[in-house]
C-alpha cells in the first residue's frame, strides 16, 4: 500500500468515527447530510439558497460522472 491509500482508508476510518458518533448522540445537525443540508438550504429558504443549491447539484452531477466515466469527466 502507498501513502495515498493508507491515508484514505484513515479517511475513511475518521469518516465513520466521527459520522457513528453523531448518529449515536442523536443531537440535531450532527451527521454530514445534515450538515450539508445545512450549509446548502435544502431545508429552508434562506438568501441565496437558489445559488448555493445549484452548487450542490452540479457537484454532484460532476462527481457522479467522474467516478462513472473513470475520470475523464
């Protein structure tokens, strides 16, 4: 294994601590979707959230087809 993929798999590991802890508290606005649902205004209609909603889904859409096409998108 190089660096890169023990660094990921850390990641990853950070990842799901940190994720198993907030879904273990069960405190409001803990986990990442509810984060990003947060910082996106998926759940209200704060200014601006027409823009940073269109952030959101164009990212997605981008990484979507960067992982389908092998990264030539």
């Amino acid at each position: 294994m190089d660096g890169f993929t023990v660094a990921w798999v850390l990641w990853l590991v950070a990842f799901a601590i940190i994720e198993g802890l907030a879904i273990a508290r069960e405190e409001p606005g803990g986990t990442l979707s509810e984060k990003v649902w947060g910082w996106f205004s998926v759940r209200g209609k704060t200014k601006g959230y027409r823009t940073r909603r269109f952030i959101l889904l164009a990212f997605l859409a981008w990484l979507t087809l960067h992982f389908l096409t092998g990264g030539w998108v």
